[in-house]
C-alpha cells in the first residue's frame, strides 16, 4: 500500500516512512495514489477506531464505531488495499458496540501489519484499548 519502512530500507529515521506498511515489491498501487491511501486509512481510524489488539504476530483487531456509513467506507477502503496489497486479508464484521475489523498477513508480511498497528495507534482518538 505505501513506501517501504525504515527497517526494510536500511534504518531511515524519517519517523513517516517508519510507520509505512508494504514494501514497494508487494504493493502494485500507483506510487503517487499512496498518500491518499494512507490518508484513507488514517482518516478512518480517527474517527472509528476505538480498540487495538494483537492476538498473534500475524493477526491485528481493530474495534470500530459504527454508524455515519463506517461500516461502508471500510469496507470499500479493505476492498481497494486487498487489489494493491493481496497479501492482506481483511474481515469485518458487526460487534456488539461497533464493528470488529481483522486484519492478517503471512508471516513473510509481518512488519507490514506492525505497520499498519502503529499508523492506527498513532492516528486513533482517546485513551487506549485492548
């Protein structure tokens, strides 16, 4: 989906490509789109996000708000990654309070989805959960 991170490019300090998730290898999204999808994804977990937890290395839980059409534009915004990115395996589904959205990857991909918890985590309002 974006640039590649500090780790896979030889220890960059730029604290933005450090919180990058695919390496250019997997994602086939037109590098100049890549902002917007970042923005995309940060802009959702801002307003939604009200939960993170990792229950394996490959296996990252986002708890959502519902309502205001989230359910629909993640989806949309899951479906769009998952053509760039198929490494990615999306499911979201209703909850109780809101909507649960897992993410997994193969264990080839897991710095990618410690990527993406720390772009979520930086991005989401309020006190943290799990």
């Amino acid at each position: 989906m974006s640039r590649t991170g500090a780790t896979e490019r030889g220890g960059s300090s730029d604290a933005t490509l450090d919180q990058a998730w695919a390496p250019v290898d997997a994602c086939t999204l037109p590098t100049p789109e890549q902002p917007l999808r970042e923005a995309e994804f940060d802009a959702l977990f801002a307003t939604a996000l009200r939960g993170v937890e990792r229950p394996a290395p490959t296996w990252l839980r986002l708890h959502l708000a519902a309502g205001d059409g989230l359910e629909t534009k993640a989806r949309e915004l899951t479906a769009r990654e998952s053509s760039c990115c198929s490494f990615f395996d999306f499911r979201l589904a209703a909850a109780a309070d809101g909507l649960t959205l897992d993410v997994r990857v193969p264990e080839t991909r897991i710095a990618v989805l410690d990527g993406l918890g720390r772009r979520a985590e930086a991005a989401r309002p309020g006190p943290a959960t799990a």
